[in-house]
C-alpha cells in the first residue's frame, strides 16, 4: 500500500521580459514556495495577481504545483 506524503506547494509566475533576436518572446519564471495547502484556488490567484503587478512585466501565466510523494 502506498503512503502519501503532502509537500509544499509553490506558485511560478511567468512573465514575458522581452524578445530574442529572432523576434520570439522571451520569458522568466518567478516560485514562491511553501504555499499553505488549505489556501482556495481563488486566494493563490488573487496573490499571484498582486506579485505580478509589482514586477513591472507581462504576466504570461500563473502555475500551482500541488506534490505529493509516494511511497
């Protein structure tokens, strides 16, 4: 039987920072970590959206990694 063991969750926020030399967007990944797991999904976005908007660049897009570890 496995055992299941919750890990931190960590939100990454990508954001777009500018372009190659070819003219293809160029991203930049930003994780925050320890995420309580109890948090709704709605409170992680809201937050997300806060961090971003203090970063000055576009927000491409916004990950929850939820782990877990099997053994």
């Amino acid at each position: 039987m496995a055992i299941i063991t919750e890990l931190p969750n960590r939100i990454r926020l990508r954001f777009q920072v500018g372009f190659t030399d070819t003219g293809n967007p160029k991203y930049a990944t930003q994780s925050f970590s320890k995420v309580k797991e109890d948090a709704s999904h709605d409170d992680i976005y809201d937050v997300a959206n806060g961090i971003a908007s203090l970063c000055g660049y576009d927000l491409e897009g916004i990950y929850l990694e939820e782990d877990k570890l099997m053994v």
